[in-house]
C-alpha cells in the first residue's frame, strides 16, 4: 500500500510540476491582454482636455457619457464632467470643454441649452479635436412612455432657428459624418422654411436697418433745407 501511495505521489508532483511552466505563460498572456485591453477601452480614465481622448476613440466613434456643468456665453461651448465606465472615487474630475460639431450657436440658442441640457447627462461622440474644445456629436437621453429617446442638440438648435451650419475642417469621405452633416443641413432648410431659421432673423434685421437709416437720411436732408426759410421768416 506505501508502494501504490508513493507512486501516486511522484506521478502527482511529476504532473504539477509538468503543467506550470505553462499555467505561468497562461497567466502571463493573460495579464498582458488585459494590459492592453484596459489601455484601450480606458475605463478608469476621466478626459477632462480634448488632448485627452485617444486618437482610436475618435475613429470608433466611441460613445462617451458625462454632466453638462455649464455652457460657455461666447460660442455655446458644453462644460461637461465625463462619466467613465468605472467611476473612482480618488480620480480627480474637471470640465471637458464640448463644441457641438457643425452648429454655431447664436444667444437664443445658449440660453435654451442652459434650460435644457445644463445639469443633464448627455452622451457625446468625438469627432474632432481642436486647441480649446472637442468636437461632438451630442445626444440628450429623453424618457417619454417609459422609452428613452436621443434627442439630436444639434439638429434641434437649427430646426428651432437658434444656431446656424458652420464649416468643419473634417474630410467629408467619412461616411457617418456625411450623414450627420446632410441631418444638420436639412435641420436648418426647415427652420428657414418656417421662418425659424438663423438667417430669417439676420437678414430681416439688416434691412431694416438700412431702410431706417435712409429716413433719418431722408428727415435730415428734408430738415437742413427748410432751416434758410425758417430763419428767413423768423428775421422778416
């Protein structure tokens, strides 16, 4: 019985000592995938710079979520606290300075979004990274009959007239960026059809200027020429 008992333990340790060499490669693949996978994904990671994002972040179009803190006056700039997938508490927050891609935000428009999206959670797709901001494309969860819906914040701004298309430096053979720009454009057709459009109120503004501008012209000129016959009556 020691015999059977002592070749079972030889033939037991043989075995184990056998299968960790490979248990260690094992584990050692293993740590390394979950190394560059966690480098990926960076779940842990709050962006608070547009330097921050990853340049893949940008061409999977990853979808980001954060707080809308605040909104700049001067170009309708969204401060947003980024919500990463794994929330720690000892990982310092900031404001990641957001441009919705394509709009330019008029002071209707900033307003509107400081009733609507400040201190809401947004979901935010990088498209591009400037100096002072990143632009996305920006979506506003809505919970109407018990289903979320994405509200578009920048097709909503031009279809309501309060922003106005501008020119993005992004290469148009994208084709998800094509279409979010035809969604922009024909936003803003609907607006000005409506007379909601940015430019129906710009437009009319000008006019109205110029024309007020050519009466007082007109009732200064009518003005000066009856001064001699009024100071002739006056000294007769």
């Amino acid at each position: 019985m020691d015999e059977v008992t002592n070749l079972f333990y030889r033939y037991t340790t043989a075995w184990e000592q056998n299968i960790r060499g490979p248990q260690i490669g094992c584990y050692s693949v293993a740590i390394i995938g979950l190394t560059v996978a966690l480098r990926k994904v960076r779940p842990f990671s709050k962006f608070k710079r547009a330097t921050d994002i990853p340049d893949h972040f940008i061409k999977e179009r990853r979808e980001l979520t954060g707080y809308v803190k605040g909104i700049e006056p001067g170009g309708g700039v969204l401060m947003i606290q980024h919500k990463p997938l794994v929330d720690l508490p000892m990982v310092r927050t900031g404001d990641l300075p957001v441009k919705i891609s394509g709009v330019k935000v008029s002071a209707l428009g900033v307003n509107w979004l400081q009733a609507i999206v400040v201190e809401n959670e947004v979901k935010f797709i990088p498209i591009r990274k400037d100096n002072r901001f990143i632009q996305c494309e920006v979506l506003l969860p809505q919970t109407k009959n018990k289903k979320v819906k994405d509200l578009h914040i920048g097709e909503t701004l031009l279809r309501i007239g309060f922003g106005q298309i501008e020119k993005v430096e992004k290469p148009l053979t994208d084709p998800t960026f094509l279409q979010y720009y035809k969604r922009l454009k024909s936003a803003e057709a609907y607006a000005i059809r409506r007379d909601l459009g940015y430019k129906y109120y710009i437009n009319p503004t000008i006019k109205l200027v110029k024309l007020m501008h050519q009466k007082l012209n007109d009732m200064l000129l009518a003005t000066t020429k009856q001064i001699p016959r009024l100071y002739k009556f006056a000294t007769s």
